[in-house]
C-alpha cells in the first residue's frame, strides 16, 4: 500500500478544472448503500487520474470523518510481485492492530498459497502434457503412462486442494467482513491500465471472486480502454473485451476534458492548465509565451490536438529548457513572429515528432501542419492591420516551402501581398534576410535545439 498525497486536496482554490463537484457525487454513491464496487474512475492517459483521486480521497476524509478505512494501491509499483492477491491483503494487513495480525494471516495463508499453486500446476500440467504430445512418436507406451500418472495425480491432488481452499476463501472472506462491520473498506487501486495485462486481469477476477464482501468497496481508477486491450491480450482478439468487462464493473464514470469557468461555459482542462502553469512560471515573465499572440497560438495547438494535461506539462517543462539553454533569444515581443515560429517547433517536437522531423528535413506536408495548427484554410485579409490569428499566421509563412500539399494554402498576388506586409510588421524587420524557402529553418532550430544541437 501507498500513502495518499495529503497536500492534494480542493481548498484554497485548488480546483482549477472544476472537478470538485464531481468528487462530491462520486462520494455520496461511496457512501450509500447502493451495490456498486468495483467503480472505475475512467480517463484517457494524462487526464489527471490520479491526482483526482488523491483529491478524493482526501475530501471524503475531511466530509465523512472516521466512517470508512482508506487504502490506496498503486498498481503499477506492485506490478512487479507478480501476485495482485497478494498486494490487496498486505494493503489490508495494515489495517489490523499488531495481535490482531497473526490470526488474520493464518486464515490468508491457505487462499493465498491456493491460488499461487493453482496456476503454478495448471502451467506445470499444460507443459507436461504439451511435452508428451510432442515426443509420442519416439517415446513407447510406458513413458506415455507415466506422464498421465503425474498428471492424473496432480489433479488428484488439485482437487482435494481445491476443496480445501473453499473453505480457506470463505475464512478470509468471513475476517474481512468482520473487520470492515463496523467501519467499510475502501480501496482506491491506481495505475491499472499501466501494467501488464496479465496482473491487470488477474487483479479485476481476484476483486471479482475473492473480495466480493460486504462493507468492502473498490474504486479502480484507470483507462477502460487499455483495459480491455489487456483482456484481449490475455484472451485473444476474439473476445468481446466489453462484455467481460461489464461482468466485473458495477458503475464507471469519466473525467471530461472539459472545465467549467462559470454558468454554461467551458473549456479544455488543458488549455486552462496551460495557461495556470506558464503564469506560474517566472522564466516566462514578459515573453510572447505568455502574451496574446502566443497564447492564442498555444491555445489553437492545445485543442487541435486535444492535447491532455500530462502532454500540456510536457510542453511547459520542454520551454523552460529551451529559455535555460538560451535565455533572452527569439521569444521576446520585439520579434514576436520568430517568437511564434519557436513556440510552434517546441509543441512540435513535444507532441508530434515524426511531423517535426520532416520539418527539419524539408519534406513537410502544408496539410498536415495545418491540422496540427488547427487551422483548415487561410482567412481573407481586406488590409495590413488585420489580424490573421497566430496559428494561421505561422501556417502563412510555413506552407509555402512545404514539399507536399503546399498548394492547399496557395494565395493570389494581392493576398500575399497582404500576408507579407503583416508579417513584416510582426518582425519589426522583413524577412529579407531570410530568403523564401529557408524561412522553415526559424522552426527546424528551435526543433533541433531540444535535442541540444546547435542552434
């Protein structure tokens, strides 16, 4: 078992995605009599799981008081001890007092050591057999009758074991339910969808048939759809994945990607996360970063991409790397459309390498760099003031020296001619000095550079 994070909670305005609201409902269905164990928290990787849970789990301590026992399991830390059973009862071990524990032990013991030889033999009769089928031909009659005598005696043996197990299972059973009487368990298993898929499932049948015990309650926070990868790995691409799945999860309910700012308004987690950490960070102070035009360039890149908040604190840690390398250069307003050119390589780089890549070897697609922008067309310009957007005013710049779908984006004389002007202004320089079809260079260097090449 893991210590939850008690620093992670929603008070002092720590809730910038307005989530709070959902950790109460989900905290009033814990608490209600309702049959709904195993819940899963559900969400996409970089949706900030687990630090909703660690939220959660901290609200309902400070709203319902003493009422429950809290364990919370980091699934993927366990991965390694190969048996899920055995990681929930340690959990649980820590909730007895310490001359309570050798008799609980006692009782575990027997189910435990069961459900390990189970699969132990099963494996060792699937190989023996396996052997058998595969040497008949060179071996005579008698070694055949050998190897069915173990095999017949070891299922002799594994159901007398069996028998004897039920009766251990229903001992453990019968302790837990004694020590969650008169105050529940609650157990929050983390990470589920980042092991591997055989302790994945294993741990989904283990909660199925072993702790299916009243005032026992388990919340998996995961992503269901690498969980149900897990159990077509395990069962193979035929099995409907959904339905087995339904047979274990009782209620499941998903983080949005969205946020509430007020009455009937939202916007992405991501993109509100953004901009909480680069007006956090003092390194940015008084960079295009954090000034309209880049922010507004972030902001189309973010929900172009659906970028999650994982990906987001990517983004951020790759472009205070980039200001620590060199620091002062290229995201100073004064040349703000460098500044954009350089802010556009560092998402690239974060969050579409092999896009990035053919930048930096003059073989970009204009198509694909305006999905990435977000942007499908140019706008019309009617004159040199007007603003043309951020992202469409480095996809101005960037499309024509793209090797493929360049056209796309093509613009007559008088439009380019517009383009052009805004362009300038946004430098306080032409780009003269940056002939027509070396401009991609300006964004292939920042790309480069995060890979500590030369700049």
């Amino acid at each position: 078992m893991q210590e939850t994070y008690s620093d992670l909670d929603f008070r002092n305005g720590n809730d910038e995605f307005s989530r709070r609201p959902i950790a109460e409902k989900a905290i009033r269905l814990l608490s209600s009599d309702i049959d709904l164990s195993p819940m899963v928290i559900d969400g996409s990787w970089g949706a900030g799981k687990t630090v909703f849970c660690h939220k959660l789990i901290n609200l309902m301590k400070e709203t319902e008081g003493d009422k429950f026992h809290f364990l919370y399991i980091d699934a993927f830390r366990a991965d390694h001890a190969d048996e899920p059973l055995l990681t929930v009862l340690a959990a649980v071990l820590n909730l007895m007092p310490t001359e309570g524990k050798p008799v609980f032990i006692k009782k575990v013991v027997p189910a435990a050591r069961f459900t390990v030889k189970t699969i132990l033999k099963a494996g060792v009769g699937h190989l023996l057999r396996k052997d058998t089928d595969s040497v008949l031909d060179d071996f005579d009659e008698e070694v055949q009758k050998v190897a069915d005598k173990a095999i017949d005696a070891s299922v002799e043996s594994l159901l007398k074991e069996h028998s004897e197990a039920e009766q251990s299972l229903a001992s453990l059973q019968s302790a837990l339910k004694g020590l969650a009487k008169d105050k529940p368990i609650l157990f929050f298993i983390d990470e589920l969808d980042r092991c591997r898929p055989d302790f994945s499932v294993n741990m989904l049948e283990i909660i199925k048939h072993i702790f299916d015990v009243e005032g026992v309650k388990f919340v998996l926070v995961t992503n269901t759809e690498q969980l149900k990868a897990a159990i077509k790995h395990k069962y193979g691409p035929t099995v409907d994945a959904q339905r087995y799945l339904d047979k274990f999860i009782k209620f499941s309910f998903s983080l949005s990607h969205l946020a509430h700012e007020g009455y009937d308004s939202r916007r992405l987690a991501s993109e509100m996360h953004y901009l909480n950490l680069i007006n956090g960070r003092g390194i940015f102070y008084n960079s295009i970063i954090t000034s309209g035009p880049g922010f507004e360039l972030a902001k189309s890149i973010i929900i172009a991409n659906e970028l999650s908040l994982r990906e987001v604190e990517t983004v951020v840690r790759h472009l205070e790397i980039y200001l620590t390398i060199y620091p002062n250069r290229e995201f100073g307003n004064d040349i703000a459309i460098i500044g954009l050119l350089k802010l556009a390589g560092v998402f690239l780089h974060c969050t579409k390498p092999d896009l990035a890549k053919t930048i930096c070897m003059n073989k970009a697609d204009a198509k694909e760099l305006g999905i990435f922008l977000g942007v499908n067309e140019l706008p019309i310009l009617n004159n040199s003031n007007q603003k043309g957007g951020s992202a469409s005013l480095v996809l101005a710049i960037l499309a024509p020296e793209c090797m493929f779908n360049a056209a796309i984006f093509n613009r007559n004389e008088s439009q380019s001619a517009l383009w052009e002007t805004i362009i300038s202004n946004g430098l306080n320089y032409s780009f003269d000095n940056i002939p027509f079809g070396k401009r991609t260079s300006v964004i292939a260097k920042a790309i480069s550079s995060m890979s500590l090449a030369g700049h």
